[in-house]
C-alpha cells in the first residue's frame, strides 16, 4: 500500500497516535451487493486477493463474508511490495496462478496499464458510475488513454511539510505552522530558505536526503520520464534537469544529511537533530513518532504546504484480472473494499489516507488532530493537500523501475562515488536501457 515496506511497522503506530472521535462511521450495507454466489457443488465461492505489506483488509474480509454466506475471502499478502511483483509478473506470464484480485502500488499501476487487456476493465461492472468516488487524479491513475479503468483506489499520500519547531526557532524563522506554510511557495523558496537555516544551524542540514527531495519534485512534473504517449524522453526533458540540478546543488551546498530511507542511519536521525524539514506524506507522521520517540514530541511539527503546489507519495490500487474465475463477484468486492464507508474504517485502523472525497466529510477524518505534532489538525491538512495535487501528471510504463535509477545516481553523489556529471551520464544511460529493453520483452 505504500511505497516501502520499512515504513510499515511504524505506521501502525500512527491509528493509536491519532485524537480520534468516537461515533460510528456509517457503512454500505454489503449485503446490497449480490450474496448468491455458489461453486457448482454448492460449495462457497472462494476469492482470492493479493496485497503487500499491510492494507488493514482482515476485518473487512469477515464483515463481507457475514453479509455473504455463500463467499470465502482468501488474502495472499506479500511481505514487501517488490515481492508482491514478482509474483504478480511471474503469474501474469504463465497465464495463470494471479488471485482474483490483485493489488497494485501507485507506482507500479503504470507498467500494467501497458497490458490492460490482462486485466478486466472495470466499466463492465459498473466503474463508471462509480468514479465520482475518488479524486480525479486517482482514478486517472488506473485509467488507459482508451478510457478503459483497470483500478480501484485505496489510499493516497498527499504530502505536506514536517519540520523542527526548534530548529527553526534556532534559525530565526517562523515556527507557527500557519506562517511556516508562507514561506515554501515553491521549491526556489525552499532551498533558498535552507541555505539561510545552513548559516545559522550550521551542524543541522535542511532535509534528510537527495533522494526523498527528489522524488517529491519529480512526482510534481507533468511528464518525468515519459511523454504522454509513453516516449521515454531522457535528455530532452529540460525540466527533469533542472530539477536534477537543484537537488545536486542542495548536496554541495550542505542541505542534504546524506541519510536514505528506510535505512538504520535514517531511523536513528528522527532522535537527533540531523535535519529540520522533510517532505511529508501523512502516513510518515507514525514513521517520524515511532523513530524520534520521547525526543521528538513538542519538536516535530506539519505544515499545510508543499513547494509548488500539491505531491503525492503512496497508495494502491485494487484490480481482477481477466484470470479471475468470479471476475464479477471479484469486482463487487474490490468496489466494496474500497466504499468511502470501508477507507474511513481502514483510516481508523491503520491510517492511510482515503482518496474517496465523501470520507472527507467524515468527522473521523477532518476533524483529526494529532497530539505528537503540537496538536496539528493534520485531517485538514492532509484533506487540503489532497485536494491540491495535479491532475494532469502522466507516468510511463517502467516509470518505478527508471526512478530507481535517478535515486541511485543520486546516491553514487551523495556517498562521493561519482561526480555530479558522471551520475547523470550514468542515470540517462541505465534509464534508456530500462525503458526499451523492456519494449522487447
């Protein structure tokens, strides 16, 4: 569900970190959805669903089934999303062995919307009146240029901006979360910020690491990698430069920490002051609490703003593939799954962040405080940012696996491996090579 799995032992902690209301959140009855589906022996009708990591699906599944007799729900969960892949492509190649629905993470959806015809277009079983459900720009996200829709939407990861109330304070700039909002326009204004915080907290840098920067700027391009005919651009993309070259000049200007995700360096910063922003998807608010602990609560805060405008890291998508034996009754329960009604209680459980627009109206979502961080209305926040990310970004069908070679270039620089100059040269090269082999294959 979310674009790493190291993210997830910590998020959980984020449900219990939340300042809640109490009232029941009201549900579509599952029984509206067709119960009489039976094997022909009369046995229950079994489906199957793949996910990753931790979708928060368990009591879902036994509430479906209580309202449905006649199904068993199956989960196949994968211990990481990349796992989870290679099944996915292994099955997907033997024409067999996919489950009848199969989760797909937001930045993996793009390389099977170049094999829709594997995958049931959803408009058969009602897709289309179902799209005012989502934001527009999710339910873009599983959608071909044909209009067929392969995807149903789960959670999204709107981001916004988290940073040390003290180092600021130690900077001289605004701590208050309204004032800090007016300082990152765009990202011009954020690094020129930075390098005035570096003169003055010379011993912190200004956000945790090239490649986390990176793929928040790059994620706000209309077209990165491809154009929106899915022509891998490389060199002629000028604005995938320019955007190189303001994350490179950040590293030699000493705003970088040089710290990875996910990595034990990376943990273990949250409970010292290496860094005092990071761009901040709402499900990174249980990653920052569970790793800064004691040491970070009254410190850490969020702020309604990212540079640019609007950002998203994370979430998923539901599909049946056209292997799917039940592909009706495996529709109905991926339009069940992910019902406002059903994100709103995923929300309560494990935190991720609906892209249904009517959970927005829900008292349990807009009206969610968090404690750790000062007491952040971050159900606002997080709505506001939601409803500020571009619709019009287009991603390509190996856009993961081209991302992962940029990050890694840009790691060769922050680990003084190679030059700027040679790390890009390198990036186009490997870039190339991973987007036209993969048109033979």
């Amino acid at each position: 569900m979310r674009p790493s799995a190291g993210y997830r032992t910590a998020v959980a902690l984020l449900a219990c970190s939340l300042t809640l209301l109490v009232s029941a959140c009201g549900g579509n009855d599952p029984s509206s959805a067709s119960s009489d589906s039976k094997d022909d022996d009369g046995q229950k009708l079994e489906l199957t669903i793949a996910t990753f990591n931790e979708f928060g699906y368990s009591d879902l599944y036994r509430e479906y089934e209580a309202a449905h007799p006649n199904i068993k729900i199956t989960e196949r969960r994968a211990p990481t999303v990349d796992v989870h892949i290679k099944h996915l492509d292994d099955n997907l190649a033997a024409g067999s062995g996919m489950a009848d629905i199969e989760a797909m993470e937001v930045s993996w959806i793009y390389k099977y919307l170049a094999k829709a015809d594997k995958f049931v277009d959803l408009r058969q079983y009602g897709a289309d009146d179902l799209k005012s459900r989502w934001l527009d720009w999710k339910t873009a996200g599983a959608t071909t240029g044909d209009g067929r829709i392969i995807g149903y939407g789960t959670d999204i990861g709107p981001m916004a901006m988290c940073y040390r109330k003290d180092l600021f304070a130690k900077a001289g700039l605004p701590t208050d979360r309204t004032e800090v909002a007016k300082l990152f326009p765009d990202w011009a204004s954020y690094f020129s910020y930075g390098r005035k915080f570096k003169a003055k907290v010379p011993n912190s840098a200004w956000y945790d690491s090239a490649t986390v920067t990176w793929d928040a700027m790059r994620n706000q391009l209309i077209q990165a990698y491809y154009s929106n005919q899915d022509r891998y651009l490389g060199a002629e993309n000028d604005l995938l430069k320019k955007t190189w070259n303001q994350v490179v000049a950040g590293t030699e200007q000493g705003l970088s920490a040089k710290l990875p995700a996910w990595t034990d360096a990376w943990n273990k910063s949250f409970r010292s002051d290496a860094f005092a922003t990071i761009a901040c998807p709402g499900w990174l608010l249980g990653v920052i609490q569970d790793n800064a602990g004691s040491f970070g609560k009254g410190k850490w805060d969020v702020a309604d703003v990212f540079p640019g405008g609007g950002g998203n890291w994370g979430g998923s998508y539901l599909t049946v593939p056209t292997q799917s034996a039940n592909p009706e009754e495996a529709a109905k329960l991926a339009a069940w799954l992910t019902a406002p009604e059903q994100q709103i209680k995923v929300f309560k459980k494990v935190g991720s962040f609906p892209s249904t627009t009517d959970a927005y109206d829900s008292p349990q979502v807009k009206s969610q405080i968090n404690p750790y961080f000062n007491n952040a209305p971050v159900g606002k926040i997080f709505i506001n940012r939601a409803q500020n990310v571009i619709l019009k970004q287009h991603k390509g069908p190996r856009d993961g696996e081209i991302n992962q070679v940029f990050s890694e270039a840009l790691n060769r620089i922050e680990t003084g491996k190679q030059s700027p100059a040679a790390a890009w040269k390198q990036a186009l090269r490997d870039s190339d090579k991973a987007a036209n082999v993969r048109k033979t294959s």
